[in-house]
C-alpha cells in the first residue's frame, strides 16, 4: 500500500546515510555525530519542503535528495534530515549531522539549528560557526515555585544558569517537547513551540522528584 512507502525509503535513506557517515568516518579521523528526532504535525511532503529550505536557509550547500530524506553540506559537516510517517498525520523527522571539524560541539550546534528551522520555517538564523557557538542563544526566566533563575539555552546545544555559573546542561528538542539535561541528575521537560513566549512544563529529579516549573522567554 502507498502509505508504507514512505517508511520504507526512510529506512533506506537511513541506511545510506549510515553508510555515508562510516565511510567518513574511514576517510577521515572519527568524525563526531549528533542525532536529533522531532514530531510534527505536517504531510509528508511538506516534511522534504522544509527539510530543503532548513538547509538553504541555514547557509549548507549541494542538496541532494533520495526516497525519503535530503542531504547537504557545509564546511565540513555533512548532514541528512529524514521524513517517516507517523500516526495521526504526523511526521518523524530525523537529523543526523557529521563534523570534521574536531570540534564536538560543532554537530549538535548544527542539529540544533536545522530543528529550529523544521519546527519553524523562516526563523532566525542560527548563524553558529565551526567553533559551534555564536555567543548568542536565547534566555529565559525559569521558575520552579518560589525559586527564579535565568537561563540561557546556546546554539550548540549547551544550556547555563546565571544563578549558579558551575551549572552546566545540555538541551535539545524531542518528540514535541523541549528536554533541558542539568549536570545534577535533573531534567526539565516542556511541550515545545518555539514561537511561545512562555512554557510550562514538568522538572523530574534524579530520585523521582516531579515539580512544575515555567520558562518564559526574555528580550
């Protein structure tokens, strides 16, 4: 049936994909890898449409397409976004972004960017370089009851608290949802729409604490 088609090249894109990454892999130093997953609610179609305008909007070159994903590069990264149907109308996109730069930051920064674009078509430029940071980001006002804290979420993939300058974090978006990882054990998740000004969303601890916390967006 026409409705499994889809899937099926998304598997074989992935297996390309994999294939083109071991062999830079062998060609190459170990080249460091971000793997990233998002829902969203769009056809099939449209899902290839952006994957092609996240990368020329985000500055990468020579697209190519094959099934059920597009390719492009930039610098030296290499990078694959792939459409597979979900239920509901739904569909999951996977990105998987390659780096010979020898910096690991650079993957993530650049997954990051591309996701930002799929969720949103036309967004901001990320504009991050080969050292995966822009000095940039965007910040929030986090709250968890009585307790407020300014957090900036950076391009590459890396999250920071003013309130405490030893904390480090990592974020990322998946399935629908914003995922903020604390070096502590702590994870914060938020049902994600990167037009919001505000979140609202669950903090789970490391020993199975849960408490409501919000993040609202900062000029």
């Amino acid at each position: 049936m026409k409705l499994f088609a889809p899937r099926s090249r998304v598997q074989c894109g992935f297996l390309f994909a994999l294939a083109f990454f071991t062999f830079a892999s062998l060609a190459s130093a170990q080249p460091s890898m971000s793997r990233g997953e998002q829902l969203l609610p769009i056809s099939y179609n449209e899902c290839i449409q952006r994957a092609e305008k996240s990368f020329l909007a985000e500055g990468w070159v020579n697209l190519g397409k094959g099934g059920a994903f597009v390719n492009a590069f930039k610098e030296n990264n290499g990078a694959y976004i792939m459409c597979n149907v979900a239920p509901e109308n739904k569909i999951w996109v996977n990105i998987v972004v390659a780096s010979n730069s020898g910096n690991a930051n650079v993957p993530g920064a650049q997954r990051v960017c591309l996701q930002a674009q799929m969720d949103q078509p036309g967004a901001s430029r990320c504009g991050a370089t080969e050292s995966g940071t822009t000095g940039g980001g965007t910040t929030w006002r986090y709250r968890d009851g009585g307790f407020t804290d300014i957090q900036i979420f950076l391009p590459n993939g890396t999250a920071k608290s003013e309130s405490n300058r030893e904390a480090s974090g990592t974020w990322s978006t998946e399935g629908g949802e914003l995922v903020v990882k604390w070096w502590n054990g702590w994870v914060n998740r938020y049902p994600w729409n990167s037009s919001a000004s505000k979140l609202t969303g669950i903090a789970l601890g490391p020993s199975g604490e849960r408490t409501s916390v919000t993040l609202e967006r900062q000029p």
